[in-house]
C-alpha cells in the first residue's frame, strides 16, 4: 500500500512538472538578451523619468496602460531624477545592478543615461519622449534602430503650431523660442521652426540657456523683442515655465504650449500630441520587447496626430480673443482655480 501511495505522489508530481513547462513559452531577449526569464512570468521594469512635469507624468502612466493592454505581468519602479544629470545616471546604473528585465528613458537625458548604463548588461531600453532620437544618437535612422534600443519620439508637430499662431495672431511677425542649449531635442527642434517658419510669415528669435538660473534674464530678453512666445518641451523650462508665464502675462504676450498639460497650466494654446497616448505606444513596444522581439529589430515609431487645446481663462487674462475658427474644434483645458 505504501508502494502504490509513492507511486501516485510521483505521477502527479511528474504530471503537474509536465503543465508547468507547457505553460512557460519561450525565453525572452533573443541570441542576445536575459535567458533567464519566461514569458509569462512577473518582469522586473525600471522607469527613469528625467523631471517632474505633467506631460512626463503622463508618459509614465500611458506606459503602464500599454503593458497592460498586452497583458504583461510586471513589477515596475518609477524614479525620477528631479532634471539631475548625476542623479540621472545614479538612477539608471541601479537599475542595472538591480538585474532588471527591461528599462524605460522617459525624456531624451534619461534615455541616454539608460542606454549608456544598460547596454554592455544587454537589457533592452525603451525610450518615450525622445523629439530627435537621431540626433541624440538614440537611432542609427528612421528605419534604422541600435543594438538595444528604440521607442517612441515625441517630435512637435511644428507646422501645426505655426499654422494655429497665425490664425490666433494674423499680425504676429516674431516668434519667441527659450531653450537649454545642451538639450539635442531642442537644438532640432529650433531647426525645424526655423525652416519652417517663412512660409508663415514669422521671425523666430531664440534665446539659449545653460541652467534654470539664467531663466529669468532670458525671459526678459525674449518679451522684448517678440509678440509672442512658442514653448517647446525642453525639459529645463518645462520645469521652471510658471517664470515664463508669469512674466508673460504682465507683458500680455501670449504663450503657446507644445501639449495640453501646459495649456491647462496656463498658456493660451497648443497643437501637441498626447503624452497618454506617447506612452501606451511605448508600452506596447516594450511588451513586444519582453515577449521576445528583438529590439534593433524595431525602428523607433513618431506620434504624427495631434490635437489644438485652448486656455479660454488665460486669453481673458492677457486680453487675447481666440478666433471662433479655433475654438469650435478645440478642447478647452483651463487653469485650475486655487482653493
């Protein structure tokens, strides 16, 4: 009796070890990567966010919505490097040395320091956020990824901004821009209004910034000289825009945004993308990394829709009308009132 008891502890051992290797699929990561993880387990993602402002934020959360769209199972830490370059890098090293499965670089510094500290572990990184990944040396091309890397650009749709200035502004003749010149996304970006910018009719007068603390004084530079100003999504004055806007709306010079949460923080209005929506493609591309896809395999993909939001409380403010034209296909975002 005691035989035929061990004998049927044993098939159904050997039979439950059978179910479980039938249920793990493949390894992930390819020739190349982690050999150590199955599909289907719990992975272990790490988020670099190189600042703490909204649309950031709203990578962040579009990025979980896309992993759970595609069922993965994951356990994520979030870290942001407060706009740091050696927190930025202290972050993405221990994130390697933490054996994570897969990084995420939210915002063009970040993605670097992910990728420079992830890549001789051979952990995937996916980059959100990114305007000009060439450029920041994030892509060999657009159809072209590196070895270990690719994501989802966030180029401004520039022309949509200018085409929305000039019909707010029909006698608007020079565009203010304020940038951080070590910020690759803004140096290409500036470019593209440049190129772009004759063919509306606008002058675009920049001024570049080294750190927040020449923020002030430049702002005040810039005011001078144009009738009105285009933010772009240099995280540096992303950070410190409640300077800009401040200084802005007692010249009455309207600011547009590049994205809605800026709008709802007080510029007039923008033709931007969607971070939420940023950040679920980002998701997705980082469930088809830990599924097993190769990622230089995967040529970075650029958000092309894009949506005008409006301000109607900081047009009141700053006594600027927005054209019927405008606001009829428009989502209004107003500043919210304080408590």
């Amino acid at each position: 009796m005691k035989n035929l008891k061990k004998v049927l502890v044993m098939g159904i051992a050997a039979a439950l070890c059978v179910g479980s290797l039938a249920g793990c699929g493949n390894k992930i990561g390819g020739n190349d990567g982690p050999t150590d993880i199955e599909v289907g387990d719990t992975y272990k993602i790490g988020v670099l966010q190189y600042a703490d402002h909204p649309s950031l934020d709203n990578c962040r959360e579009g990025f979980k919505q896309g992993l759970d769209a595609e069922g993965i199972k994951y356990e994520l830490t979030a870290q942001s490097a407060k706009a740091d370059d050696a927190t930025n890098t202290q972050i993405a090293q221990q994130f390697v040395s933490q054996g994570v499965d897969l990084i995420c670089g939210i915002a063009t510094p970040s993605a670097q320091a992910c990728y420079n500290a992830a890549y001789e572990a051979k952990i995937p990184v996916i980059f959100n956020a990114v305007s000009d990944p060439v450029a920041a040396k994030l892509a060999k091309s657009e159809t072209e990824a590196m070895d270990g890397i690719t994501g989802i650009s966030d180029k401004l749709p520039v022309e949509a901004q200018l085409k929305l200035i000039r019909e707010m502004l029909p006698d608007a003749k020079k565009i203010g821009i304020l940038y951080t010149t070590s910020e690759a996304n803004s140096v290409s970006t500036i470019a593209d209004y440049k190129s772009k910018a004759d063919e509306y009719g606008f002058e675009i007068v920049d001024k570049g910034i080294t750190n927040a603390a020449e923020i002030p004084q430049a702002v005040d530079l810039l005011l001078n000289e144009v009738d009105c100003i285009s933010n772009m999504t240099d995280n540096t004055v992303v950070d410190n825009l409640p300077i800009l806007l401040e200084k802005a709306a007692a010249k009455n010079i309207p600011v547009f945004g590049s994205e809605e949460e800026q709008v709802g923080n007080g510029c007039i209005a923008s033709a931007g993308i969607d971070y939420i929506e940023l950040g679920k493609k980002a998701g997705v591309m980082a469930a088809r990394a830990l599924k097993g896809e190769a990622v230089e395999t995967m040529p970075y993909e650029t958000m092309t829709e894009s949506k005008i939001t409006i301000n109607t409380d900081t047009s009141v403010k700053i006594g600027v009308e927005i054209p019927q034209s405008i606001t009829e296909r428009a989502e209004v975002k107003n500043t919210p009132s304080e408590a």
